[in-house]
C-alpha cells in the first residue's frame, strides 16, 4: 500500500493486514480543530477553510452531509478527487465527471498538500482533509472530529437552523458512534481485507450481529438516538448506502442485504430523502472507486452492475415519535 514515509512518496511501505490476516487501520495525523473561541489559532469564518474528499469514501461523505444539512456550501469550498487511487494516490483529474482540481492549492496530488503540511509526514494519505487557507496547512483529517466540528463551530456562518450535536445528548450521541464504528463502519473493511479465515469470519459474525440489533432498535424510533437525526445517523448512512451495491459483493458480506432488513432498509431510505442528503450521494464513483482500487480484492478490476437500489421509494417511517429538523421540513413530506 501506498504512503508517504519522511515525506517520500513510498508505494511498497503499508500492508492492509497483519501476519494474523487482520486488516489494521491508521491513526490519523492531523488532529487540531478550529474553535469559536478568540484564543483559538483556528477560528471559523466563511471562505477561510476547504475540504477535500472522495464522493466514494464514507469517511469523507460524512463531512459532506454535515456539511449539507448545516447550509454550509457557501462557507466551506470544497475539492472532489479520482475516485481511482492507483500508485500515485488521489488525484485530481477536473476533466472526469465528478472531480474537480484543486480549488484551494492548485496541486495534482493529494499527497501533496500532506508535505506542505509535515515536509516529513510519515502516514497514509487519506481523505478527508480540512485545510486552513490562512495559514496554508492541514487541520485535521480524522472525520468523526471534522463532523463534529462543523456541526458545533460554524453556527455563524451556516444558512441551516440544524442541531446534529444537541448539548443535553453529546455523551448518548458519541457513545452510538463509537457502538457502530468497529462492527459496522469498520467492520465492512475488516471483512473485505482479511487475509485469513479466522478474522474473516469475526469481522461478519460482529457485522451482521450489529446489523440485527440496530434493525431491532430501529423497530421502534426512528432515529439511533430516538426521535430526532443526530451525528449518529450520519455516520452510519454512509455505511448503509454503499453496502448492497459494493460491501455485499466487492467486501464479501453477503450474508444480507440492508433491503432485506424490515426496518434498516426504510431507515436508510428516509435519510437519504432528507433534504441535502441525496445530492451527496454519486453511486457511479462509489462503485467505480471499490471495484477498480483494491487489486488484492478484485484483481481484474471488473465493476459489477447492479443492484438497481430505489432509495426515493417510500418510507413510512414519519409515522415513528420524531421529525427532521425544522429547517429541513420546508422541503419534506413530513
């Protein structure tokens, strides 16, 4: 696998699994955070910040919806690299559909923006990526704090009226997001890298037991956290919306469907339909990014067809205690 190492571009320094056939994932580098506070070296401010992403990685979709449902496209500039990552790593490529160049640096890599950020950054080059314009270096490319940011520092300058990170539940709220993270999250990757048998077969049994027990929850309410959308919900859409079209066949956790699920499968389908969210979404570079990036998996690169996935279908779920977020039901049949 491909990173930097002293800030050299190495193609041959990362493997996905261990000796034990486990996938093992990286810490993230870049852990400051921008805060509304005037001692803060990162502040908000529209037109100050930029994100770059992949339209196909779930990590960097999170930042897109929280990005979408706060109104805060105006604010934050964003960057669409190839969903293709081959040796070089992400790249821009603007005249593919989809991507863009680089609004902020003007760089062909995504690498690049790393050294400038650490000339001696040691670490895989990931997305997303918060880059300060002001001072020309990364913040943070960890998504769960990125989302959080957003969500609790931009209020200023955000056009929507949307609390995902409501004050009294902040402690319920991280709590389901570290409950779904490693089986669900994580868990399509820790199936879908596994070299061996054994951790293969843990990854599914933890993936499809966590999938049970959320369709059982969400028998009853119709968010994660009860009666209103949180981070949490975010969080695990970005999951639920790739997994029958890539995890289930490209990742091998294929023993359900998510629309074989009574109660996921209509959960999924009434977040996607939430104002700001569907646009987000670009299937063709999801599927594309899997099936042609990952040669240890699919060698040949060959992007399976289907499924033709109805996500506008209705719901039925409004019927459940809760509403979206007022500023979001001007455009909603709720």
């Amino acid at each position: 696998m491909n990173m930097l190492v002293d800030g050299e571009w190495r193609t041959d320094a990362f493997q996905l699994s261990g000796d034990d056939g486990a996938f093992e994932r990286q810490t993230t580098p870049f852990r400051d955070e921008v805060r509304d506070h005037p001692d803060a070296r990162y502040q908000p401010a529209a037109g100050r910040y930029h994100l770059y992403v992949s339209l196909a990685c779930p990590w960097a979709h999170r930042t897109l919806v929280v990005r979408a449902l706060k109104g805060l496209q105006d604010a934050i500039s964003v960057s669409v690299v190839d969903p293709y990552r081959g040796e070089d790593g992400w790249q821009f490529t603007p005249e593919k559909e989809g991507c863009t160049v680089d609004h902020a640096t003007d760089a062909t890599f995504l690498r690049e923006l790393y050294v400038e950020a650490d000339p001696n950054a040691t670490c895989r080059v990931t997305v997303p990526v918060l880059w300060d314009r002001e001072t020309e270096t990364i913040v943070n490319n960890e998504s769960e704090e990125i989302i959080r940011m957003l969500e609790t520092e931009f209020d200023d300058v955000a056009t929507q009226d949307v609390d995902l990170y409501p004050e009294g539940d902040r402690e319920t709220v991280d709590q389901l997001i570290e409950e779904i993270y490693d089986p669900i999250n994580n868990g399509v990757y820790r199936a879908g890298f596994a070299t061996k048998q054994g951790p293969y077969d843990e990854a599914i049994d933890a993936l499809f037991d966590a999938l049970d027990h959320w369709d059982s929850v969400l028998a009853d309410q119709r968010y994660l956290a009860g009666d209103r959308l949180t981070l949490a919900d975010v969080c695990l859409f970005t999951t639920l919306v790739r997994f029958d079209t890539v995890y289930h066949t490209h990742f091998m956790c294929n023993v359900q469907f998510i629309r074989e699920y009574d109660h996921l499968w209509p959960y999924l389908r009434d977040l996607y339909q939430t104002p700001g969210i569907a646009e987000t979404v670009n299937m063709a570079h999801i599927k594309e990014h899997y099936y042609t990036t990952h040669p240890e998996v699919n060698p040949h690169g060959i992007v399976a067809r289907g499924p033709d996935l109805d996500f506008e279908a209705p719901h039925g779920r409004e019927a459940l205690p809760g509403d979206r977020p007022a500023a979001l039901l001007a455009d909603s049949s709720d």
